[in-house]
C-alpha cells in the first residue's frame, strides 16, 4: 500500500477553516493524481491563478451568451482600380457600460479554451449571414476572418467548418478567407498545410496575417499553400520615412510575386503610404486611408460613396 498526503499550510494559506480542510484535500487528490505515494502541498498562487481565470472565463462567455459580441467590417481595396474586394471581419464587444470594446478586451481572457472554439464559431457564423445578406443584395464581397491557432489547430475543425459553411449554402465558399497570423503557422508547417488543404478542398482561401513578424524561411512559406500574404501594419507604417521598412516591404513584396501569391498591406493610413506601395508593385491595400471598421449596416452607404468619389473627376 502507499500513502497519499495532502498538506495546506496556514498562515501561508490564511482561509476560513472549512475551505482550508478543503484545499488539504484537494492536494491530497493532487498527490494521488500524480502517481501516489507522496506528499503534496496546496499551491496558493496557482489556486489564485485559476480562480481569476475562472471569473473572467465567466465574463467572456456572458457577453456570449447576452448577445453583446459584434463583428465590425473594414474594406479591403484596388489601390489602382479602385474597386472594393472584400471586408475583414474584426470583432467587438458592446459593453452594456464599458461602451465599444476591441479584441485586445476579449481575447487575452480567453487564451486556450474552449471559449475561444465558442467565440470563433460564433464569428464564422455571423460573418457568413452578413455574407448572404450581401450576396442576396447583390454585393459578392469576399469576407475575411481571423482564425485563432488554437482554434485552427481543433482537430474537427474542417468538420465544424465544413457543417457552419452549409448553413448558409448560398454563400460561394470561394468568398470566405481565413486570416491565419504568420507566427502560428510556422508551429508545425507539416500539419498547418494539410489543415489548410482540407479548408481549401472546400473552397475557403487562406492569408497570412501580420506577415513579416514571424521569421517564416523561405522553404516554409513555400510549403504553405496560402493564397495571401499580409504585410503587418508595423512596416506598412514605416515605409514613408524609414529605409528598413522600406527595404523590408519591398522584399516581401518579391518574395509573394516569386512564389505567385497575392500580396495586400495593412495599416495604409495616408496617400502617401498608397502611393509607395503602388510604386512597390503592391495594389491591395487595407487601412483607415480608406475605412476604419464599421458595423455592417454601414457598409453598403459607404461603398456608395466611395464609388461615387472613385468615379469623380479629380479636381
Ligand atoms: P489584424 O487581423 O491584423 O487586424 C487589423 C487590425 O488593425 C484591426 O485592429 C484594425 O482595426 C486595425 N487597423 C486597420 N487599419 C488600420 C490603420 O490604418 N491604422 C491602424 N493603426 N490600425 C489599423 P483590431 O480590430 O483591434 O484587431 C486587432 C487584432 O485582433 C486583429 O489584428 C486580429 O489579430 C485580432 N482579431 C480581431 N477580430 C478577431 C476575431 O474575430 N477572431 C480572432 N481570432 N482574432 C481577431
Ligand atoms: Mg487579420
Ligand atoms: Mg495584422
């Protein structure tokens, strides 16, 4: 026979007595857990860790649940042609009394857990309605959606794509593209191209986001069968006034052309960042120059004035 014991330690563990008794035997499950025969100490600050984490589990999965999530749309444009390719969905939280909150507010609470599943699915979700809603009003725009890794990585998750895709089988899979950050599928390049090739059997397209942060070799990015590489915004930013960034965007740009994908910037705020990149040979282009994200009812008004300001006569 072997002995398990489990301690909790006051004042270390300063509780009230009940729950003291409780964290003892919570150690002691922990020590038979752990292959038996020991002694465990009750871990205060882990305890304290995943008591936080539980509370702000429970905040992220109310505004689930109370309907308070929203995804906000922001154009994706032709630099030289001026025509409208798409939007990228980006999530929000309309806080009953915060107001408008980005994603930096959902998800570093959500890191890892199922709720990020939750969360994704329900962005897929909607972003496919809005995408029937447009379609049936006779606007084919593609739609972009950012994939968390750990999302991605789900084992059924081209199932789960596949079934969210057939609920609205109106929708040309063709037309709906999945961000993937360029840091997170450098993890395992083996497996992230045959995840992306099922997506692709499917019709769904691939995009590299913040490219250019994660020290992609050459000999993966070409084994990555993405579609788009996104120029991050931090170098987009750059190119006016700093040679590196300069030099930097320049090279990813010949670096998409010898591989044959698309290449589209982040971040162009200015006419003078469009300019550039025009130069540079890279006509797609996505930034507050054109629009900032804005929910969807405000898409089709401002796709009318943006037209109508394309087809002006310039002054
Ligand atoms: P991202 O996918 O790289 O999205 C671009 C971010 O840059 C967005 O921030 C957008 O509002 C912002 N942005 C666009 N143009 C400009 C510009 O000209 N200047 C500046 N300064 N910023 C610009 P946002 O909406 O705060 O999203 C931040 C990040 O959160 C996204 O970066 C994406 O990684 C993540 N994210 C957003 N929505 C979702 C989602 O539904 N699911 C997942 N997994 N991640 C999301
Ligand atoms: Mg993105
Ligand atoms: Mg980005």
């Amino acid at each position: 026979a072997t002995a398990s014991i489990g301690m909790a330690v006051f004042p270390q563990d300063d509780v009230a007595p009940d729950t003291w008794l409780r964290h003892a035997d919570q150690a002691m499950c922990h020590a038979k857990r752990t292959g038996r025969n020991q002694i465990h100490l009750f871990d205060v600050q882990q305890d304290h860790e995943v008591q936080t984490l539980h509370t702000q589990q429970t905040r992220v999965a109310q505004p689930l649940h109370d309907a308070e999530f929203r995804l906000y749309y922001q154009p994706k444009i032709n630099l030289r042609t001026g025509e409208i390719l798409g939007m990228e969905a980006l999530l929000r939280w309309q806080h009953p009394e915060l107001g408008l909150l980005g994603p930096q507010h959902v998800f570093p609470l959500i890191d890892d857990t199922e709720l990020t599943v939750k969360v994704g699915e329900w962005v897929l979700e909607q972003a496919l309605r809005q995408m029937r809603q447009w379609t049936a009003a006779g606007q084919c725009w593609a739609v972009s959606v950012n994939i968390a890794a750990w999302h991605f990585h789900r084992p059924n998750f081209v199932e789960r794509l596949k079934a969210i895709l057939q609920t609205c089988p109106e929708v040309p899979p063709s037309q709906l593209e999945l961000e993937i950050l360029e840091s997170a599928a450098l993890e395992d390049v083996a497996y992230m191209r045959s995840m992306m090739q099922s997506c692709q059997a499917l019709g769904v397209r691939f995009a590299l986001d913040d490219f250019g942060t994660g020290f992609s070799s050459l000999s993966y990015l070409k084994r990555l069968p993405a579609e788009t590489i996104k120029i991050d915004q931090s170098f987009i930013r750059g190119i006016v006034d700093d040679h590196d960034d300069l030099t930097l965007v320049n090279a990813i740009i010949a670096l998409a052309a010898a591989l044959q994908r698309k290449v589209i910037a982040e971040g162009v705020e200015t006419q003078a960042h469009s300019d550039i990149l025009l130069q540079l040979g890279c006509e797609l282009a996505q930034g507050y120059g054109t629009a900032r994200p804005m929910p969807a009812e405000q898409v089709p008004e401002w796709a009318r004035s943006y037209h109508h300001q394309a087809s002006a006569p310039k002054a």
